[in-house]
C-alpha cells in the first residue's frame, strides 16, 4: 500500500469496509437481510450521523432528517444508493475485497456509488462531532433497489410528496470529475447532470402460423423483427435536436477546443442546426444527447432448432428525450412497427422527469463549491442518459442535481458496471470537503 496521511488512510480503510459488505440487487430478490447489515455497518462507521438523525426505513431503503435551526426553510436532500451490480468479468482485484492498493480503492461500488454515500455522510459526521448544526433541515436517502426498479426511492418519494415535503435542492449520483471529457475538450469539467432522459422498456411480439423448419414460408416472425430492428436503425423517427442544456455544454468547452468545433461551439446559437446533423455521426454518445434512442436487449423464438415459432419477441430499452417525450416517441416506434405486423406492448412506463435551470440558485451553488474545491475545474451542465434514483423526485424537489464530487480517469468511468471498478484514495477527501462545503452554505 502506498504511503498515505493519517486521514487519507482512515478515510480509505472506511470506505473499504463497505465494498466488502456485497450488496448486489437484481430483480428478483427477496431477500433484504444484506440490505440491512449494511445500514448496520453505517451505523457503526457513522456513530454522530445516526445519534443526530431520525430514520425511516423502506422495505431496506432508507430515509434519515437531520434537524436544522430554521425548519421554514425547504430542506435539501442529499442521495445516493447503496446497492451495485453484479460484478462478472475478470478483476485484477476481487470485486468485493475492497483492497487498499497503488493509491486507489478496488471494489464494485466504489464509484456507483457506495462512495458518493460515504463521503456525504463522512461530511457530515465530522461536522456534527465539530458541534455543527445545518441552518435548515437535511434529509439523506439511499436507495436499495436504483440498480433494478427505484422502487425504494418511489416510494420515499411518494411519501414525502403526500406530507407535502418541498426540498430546496436533491443531490444525487450523476456526472463526475473528468478531463476532456469530450473528444477534443482539453480541460478538466465536472459534468453537472441537471436532468435525465426517461426509460421505458416496451416489447415487439410478431406472430405466425410457425411449422416444420424445413419448409419456411415467406416474412416469419423471426424475420419480421429482424427487418423491423433494422428500420429502426436506419428510419429517422426520432427527433434530433438541441436543448438549451446541451448547447450550454458545448458553449462552456468551446474556449477549450481548436480548430472548425471551436468556432462553431463558441457560436454555437448560430451553428446549432449544423451541429445538430453532424453530431449524430461523431459517436453514440453525441446522437443520445439529441434523440431518444431504442436498443434492443432481448429476444425470444421457438424452443427448438427445427421449429419456426409461432410467437417471437424482441425487448427495447428506450430513452426518450425531453423535446419529443415518452408519448410521441412510443407512438413513433409504434407506427414503424404496424409496418411489419408486429404487436408493441409497453412493459414498463418510465418516469418524465424536469429539466433543473442551470443558472438557478442550487446549480450556481454547487458551480461555486466546485471552484473551491477544485479550483481548476471548470463546470458544465448536461443532460444524463442513463437512469437514476433522482427520477422519482421530481414529486417533491423542481432542482434536481446529478454530480458526485470526485476526480476520475476514463478508465475509472469506464469500469463502471465494468471489471475493476475503483477510486483514487486522492479523490475521498476533496469529496468530504465537497459535501462539507455544500452543508455549510445551504
């Protein structure tokens, strides 16, 4: 292990303790009694956190207030979930050691996101043994469930929505810390996240008469989906086009540009319906900042090598964008699909979630802290494709941000849902600083 400060050290081995604590979810569990020997391990790591707080729990998410002086005042939540993902592959370390090694914590979790949890909660633990009390009410939720459903963070929501709860600001997992962070970009951005594109599954079932695999007829169902999944590659039913979020972004990195993208990107209010047709072409990523997308994620036709089917069905992960929505992209994709005769049921609805003002007074606080903390990064809003907890908030809370304080390379961003996830021991105390910043000023 590589020579560490005192705190660096007590910080490191902390956040060790709950990598080793496994707590993967999946869909089907029933099981919560790991979810609850987690909180227990909070507990003994945050001994002044829970003597301070009230806690309501879940099923075995959880939800802790923290009294301020002045309970008029809307109160802020700060979140962020406690379950991982499955953690496959081969890792240099063992997913769930939490090794101490070469400057950096291994271990599923450690950025997605049992980090961000510690570091807050670190945050405030050492502010409350200091004597600290926050001038309004702060609320922390973790969720046991964000990486299936976000039933836990549903139905936290929910209730704090019927008891008429107003949060001030939600903090929750999001962007982070990274240099160029697109293509091009030659600085280092903490990528704000002030919204998320909505997800909804749907499923595709084309049916037929099935038969003898050895006499095929003309457009079975299996050929069907296959020519529909294609059109969708190819059929521009999606709508391209640039939000007020996604030209700020390129706006705030054109000064780091060169050549043709930083003249355009600087003048990007003129330059945006250029920019929107070639953006697309430049990477996944681009076009999914502009469109709703549709991936096709599982399938199903006969049982038997020899059979045609009589039902086949494809499964779609769709990411609807602000500008079309969930309705218009679904009745999109639905009317491709009357094309081929194919039947679209919706499996899961999704959640529409509102676009946080960047030049609000939340995002400007966390934009100030990040300059104090990390005074050579610049900061710049964007919208996240990926889902979050933070969905469900929109309920109670209209400033909804998406930012975990720490400084990662591309292959930590990388390792996400990936093998070898880990975090520099280097970034956890900027991060509590981060944390401690925030509880301060609010």
């Amino acid at each position: 292990m590589d020579k560490m400060n005192d705190r660096s050290t007590e910080y490191a081995e902390a956040l060790s303790h709950l990598i080793q604590a496994e707590t993967v979810s999946t869909a089907q569990q029933t099981n919560s009694d790991k979810f609850f020997a987690f909180q227990q391990l909070l507990r003994k790591t945050f001994p002044a956190v829970f003597s301070a707080v009230s806690q309501e729990n879940f099923g075995a998410s959880f939800l802790l207030k923290w009294p301020g002086k002045n309970s008029v005042k809307e109160p802020v939540l700060l979140m962020s979930h406690h379950d991982v993902v499955e953690a496959g592959g081969g890792w240099s370390h063992q997913p769930f050691s939490g090794d101490i090694d070469d400057g950096k914590v291994w271990g599923r979790g450690t950025l997605d996101t049992k980090g961000n949890l510690w570091a807050m909660l670190q945050a405030a633990e050492e502010l409350i043994v200091s004597g600290f009390v926050p001038e309004r009410d702060v609320f922390f939720a973790s969720g046991c469930n964000e990486e299936t459903d976000g039933s836990g963070a549903d139905a936290i929501s929910r209730t704090l929505a019927d008891r008429g709860v107003r949060f001030f600001m939600t903090l929750d997992e999001g962007g982070m810390i990274l240099h160029e962070p697109v293509g091009g970009v030659h600085a280092t951005f903490a990528m704000v996240g002030v919204a998320e594109k909505g997800c909804t599954d749907l499923r595709f079932t084309a049916r037929g008469n099935g038969g003898h695999a050895s006499t095929p007829g003309k457009n079975t169902p299996l050929v069907r989906l296959g020519r529909f999944m294609a059109a969708v590659e190819r059929a521009k039913i999606f709508r391209a086009k640039m939000s007020p979020v996604v030209q700020e972004m390129f706006y705030r990195m054109a000064p780091y540009m060169s050549g043709a993208m930083k003249f355009f990107c600087t003048h990007i209010r003129f330059f945006k319906s250029l920019m929107t047709g070639i953006l697309p072409a430049v990477s996944p990523a681009a076009n999914a900042m502009l469109r709703t997308t549709l991936a096709f994620t599982m399938a199903k036709g006969s049982d038997g090598l020899n059979v045609l089917p009589q039902e086949a069905w494809v499964t779609g992960n769709m990411r609807f964008s602000h500008h079309q929505g969930r309705g218009a992209s679904i009745a999109a994709v639905k009317k491709l699909a009357q094309k081929y005769d194919i039947e679209v049921k919706i499996l899961d609805p999704g959640f529409e979630s509102p676009v946080t003002n960047y030049q609000s007074e939340p995002f400007r606080l966390v934009e100030q802290t990040v300059h104090d903390v990390f005074p050579d990064t610049e900061v710049s809003p964007y919208i996240m494709t990926a889902a979050s907890d933070s969905r469900f908030y929109g309920r109670v809370c209209q400033n909804c941000i998406r930012f975990a304080p720490f400084r990662i390379t591309e292959q930590q961003m990388e390792s996400i849902h990936g093998p070898d996830e880990n975090i520099a021991i280097s970034a956890l105390e900027p991060a509590v600083r981060f944390y401690t910043s925030i509880l301060e000023k609010i």
